[in-house]
C-alpha cells in the first residue's frame, strides 16, 4: 500500500508516560504538522516507491512479522500508514511475512532496490533480522526496530513496550487470582510464545519472575513455534491426558495461544476451566474474558506505538536526529506502559480508549454476560 499527503512535520523528543491515553496524546503531539492535510491510498503491496533518498516524497518502508496475530494488520498497519499521510508527502512500501524469515529478507531487499530512505522492521526472527540491518546500515538507510527488538547490528532508534514487564503483570494477575480463590499452591501449564522471537524470551522471563517466587508447581511448558494458536491447542490437548484434572490454571503468553489452549480444554470437557492469562487485547479475547473463559489479557497501547513509529520514521527520513526516553543495548527508545484487562477493567481501558466499542464486543452471543459485567 503507497499512502502520500500534502505538508510534512518534525519530531523532537517523545517522553513516556504511566497512562495509556496521556501516551497516545503525547505521540500525536510531539509532531508539529503545518499547513492542509490530506491523503490517499491505492493497493500497491512492495511495489513501486519513491527514489527520493530524504525529505518530502522520499519512501518508507514498513515491514511486519505476521498475520496470524490480528492486530498487524487490523492496527499496526493502518494506524502507522494514517500518521505518516499526516505528516508529510511520503510513500509506504509495505510488506507482511507470514512468520517466514527468508520471505522477509526478501522484502526487504526489495524495498531497499526501491531507495526507500527509511526502514521500519518487526522482525520474525531477531538474529536472521540483523542481515536486514547490515544491509540498509550498508546503504545508508536507518532502521527503527518495531515491537520486537532486533539482536544486533546498528539500529536508528527501538520502539516497543516494556516486555518484561507484561510477562511480569501476567505472572502477577495470575498468582493473585490463584491465591484469591485458594488455588495458590496447584498445577499450572506454560504456553510461551515463539522461540525465535526476543519479545517471547522477555514474556517467559517476566512470567517466571513472578511464577517461580509463589507456590505453584509449572507442571510441563512449551514455546510455541510461530505462536500458532493450533499448536498451542495440540500440545495442550497432549499435557491434558495427563495433568487434565489437577491444573489451576495455564500461562499463555498471547490471546492466540490462549484461545488454542482453551480450545483444547473444552475438547476435554475441562469444567471449570483453569484460570488463563493472554496478550494484545484481541476481540476474541476480550469477549473469552467476558464470557469466563479467560481471564486477563495485556492491552498495549498500539496507537501510539504506531504513530510513534510513524513520527520517528518521518524525522529520519528528512535527516533530523531522534532522542529516546531511554537506552537498550546502546540504541535510543521509547518503552511503553503496558496495562492489565479483566472483566473489571474493559470500559476503563479498551472501550474508553476507542479501542473497541461495546457494540464490537457485546454481540448476540455476548449480550448477557456483557449486561451481568455492566458493559453497555
């Protein structure tokens, strides 16, 4: 997809704050836009680009991991494709690997043969990425590490949350649910998440930290390759011959694969279910939570990840020098704060925040379990 628009913007420094919606007001108002803005999109994919080098006009290009993880294309894309026409007249060379690290390298090598002045890349494998950075680095092209941080080579700027920090929260809303309802002490699985993504290492730390502190007994885990939801539920179907009744709860380290291991525990006949952990605030999600089945979720800020990622990428493409809040292995970044949704928490978090509406979540099916937790 190419996205252009009318007057271009500058970026000087983005501060992080606690609070979701002062973070999203903070990225949008560290731009300063002059003049009409307007924008158009046609489905272009990686084709064609701009061989401007720098400044107005000049391409970027933004590079994601996946699909099977909804929020890729149902935000990340159209959030960062929107900001980046508010900004300036720039082209978007656009690509998604479906979780194949070659298929990736190849994108990118097509969007650098287009002279794209910029590169915004979330990588599916983290080590195999920091040829992609050789590369552009070899070419003069920055790149911004997005929502997963590459493993080496030098990098422009890294935009992300705190990682660790989400496997601790889920860890933590686990144990004190568990010690809550006199479960502090049983059986839990862990579904981690892919073994090639840094991000998945950072959950499993987090989650651990906190895990291996309480009472619980992690009976068997597993990193899930891909983050495949269907083999999250394989391997959970698996471990249920044999810790099927005895399991208070299991750690999935996203709503994907937290969907896959409910999946797997109804096929069982598992009644009541364990109490299951999640990430990303998926609609599905949302409404399992809703319903009972799931627990909690992480919902991240994507907006201003997104936009964020927009604003760095439009500053380098016109060659201006970006700051970050703080330092990860030697680049400059911005970690945003991750917060925890219950069914107590979705009006004050996903709703409030227009994440979704209460009409997205409280179809026919939801209807009733969202009217006995007062969303409406």
């Amino acid at each position: 997809m190419v996205s252009t628009a009318d007057e271009g913007g500058l970026v000087r420094g983005i501060s992080m704050r606690k609070s979701i919606k002062r973070l999203a007001s903070l990225a949008a108002g560290a731009v300063l836009a002059v003049g009409a803005l307007s924008a158009c999109a046609t489905d272009g994919g990686s084709d064609g680009g701009d061989d401007s080098a720098s400044g107005d006009g000049a391409a970027i290009a933004l590079l994601l991991p996946e699909s099977k993880t909804t929020r890729y294309e149902a935000f990340d894309r159209p959030l960062f494709e929107a900001k980046v026409a508010e900004l300036g007249d720039y082209d978007i060379v656009y690509s998604n690997a479906d979780q194949d690290a070659a298929k990736q390298q190849q994108q990118a090598e097509s969007a650098l043969a287009q002279g794209i002045a910029v590169m915004v890349l979330d990588p599916v494998d983290a080590e195999a990425a920091v040829s992609i950075v050789n590369a552009a680095s070899a070419q003069g092209v920055p790149v911004v590490s997005y929502d997963r941080l590459i493993a080496g080579g030098d990098l422009a700027y890294y935009i992300s949350f705190d990682n660790e920090k989400v496997g601790e929260l889920q860890g933590t809303a686990l144990v004190e649910k568990l010690e809550a309802d006199g479960n502090g002490s049983g059986d839990i699985l862990m579904v981690n998440g892919s073994p090639t993504d840094g991000n998945a290492t950072l959950f499993k730390a987090g989650a651990h930290s906190v895990i291996d502190g309480s009472d619980l007994n992690v009976v068997a885990e597993f990193d899930t390759p891909d983050w495949s939801p269907d083999q999250a539920q394989e391997w959970v179907a698996g471990q249920l011959t044999q810790f099927g009744d005895d399991l208070v709860a299991v750690y999935a380290a996203n709503d994907g694969t937290a969907g896959g291991a409910i999946a797997a525990m109804r096929a069982a006949n598992i009644d009541p279910l364990p109490v299951v952990t999640g990430q990303d605030a998926e609609i599905t999600a949302i409404q399992r939570i809703v319903a009972g089945d799931q627990y909690m979720t992480i919902y991240k800020a994507i907006k201003a990840e997104a936009e964020l990622a927009a604003e760095i990428a439009v500053a380098l493409a016109n060659g201006e020098e970006v700051t970050g809040d703080v330092d990860v292995d030697g680049t400059p970044s911005t970690l945003l704060e991750p917060v925890v949704v219950t069914v107590d928490n979705i009006m004050d978090t996903v709703v409030a925040d227009g994440f979704y509406t209460v009409e997205e979540i409280c179809t026919a099916e939801y209807a009733d379990a969202c009217a006995a937790a007062g969303i409406q």
